[in-house]
C-alpha cells in the first residue's frame, strides 16, 4: 500500500488557543507585530498627550471660575468703599466733623463763582 499524503488544511485556532498564545508571548516575535509596534506606541503616546490636555483644560475652566468670582467680590467691594467715601465727603459730613473737632475753620458764607477769561 502507498502512503498517501494528503494536503493538510490548517486547522482554524480557537480564540481561548490564541488568547493563551497572546500570553504567552508568542506572538510578539511575529513580523506584523513588529511592524506595527511604532504605531503603537504612537497611538498610546497621543492618547496621553490628549488625556492631559483634558485636565489642563479642566483646570483652567476652575480657574477661571475662581477669578471670576473674585472679580466680582472686588468689584462689590469697590463699590462699596466708593459709597463710604462719598458719604464721608458730603459737605454736610464735613461741616460735622470739623465742629466737633473744635477746629478755627469756618463754613463759607460767600458762594463760590467762576473766573473767566
């Protein structure tokens, strides 16, 4: 009897089977996976570079916020000292304060006029 020799099929792997080869580091001396190794390594290095730009902008949107929420705090408090300063300059408040410091200063009896050229 001859031997015959049949052409073999390969045999199609089960994913468990190449998934344990994966593990295993089978694959990694294959040429596509070599091949590709650059791309991804780039893929991973954008995928950092995007995910800390999204923290950087989130930080600078808090930030923002905080400023602008000072802003505001210095603006009311501007307002605020600008009112003081207004009440404490009315003639009226004047004439008080110096009376009750016993100072020589007298109120004008004259009423003031413009000189023109």
């Amino acid at each position: 009897m001859e031997s015959e020799t049949k052409p073999t099929t390969p045999k199609k792997k089960s994913y468990f089977t190449v998934f344990l080869e994966f593990m295993g580091g089978d694959m990694l001396p294959t040429e596509k996976i070599k091949r590709a190794m650059p791309f991804g390594i780039l893929i991973t290095v954008l995928f950092i570079v995007i995910i800390g730009n999204g923290f950087a902008g989130q930080d600078q949107i808090i930030r923002i916020g905080q400023l602008k929420k000072e802003l505001k705090d210095a603006h009311y408090e501007s307002l605020l000292r600008s009112a003081e300063l207004m009440e404490k300059s009315r003639q009226s408040k004047v004439e008080e304060y110096i009376g009750k410091s016993n100072s020589h200063l007298l109120p004008t009896v004259i009423p003031p006029y413009q000189l023109k050229k």
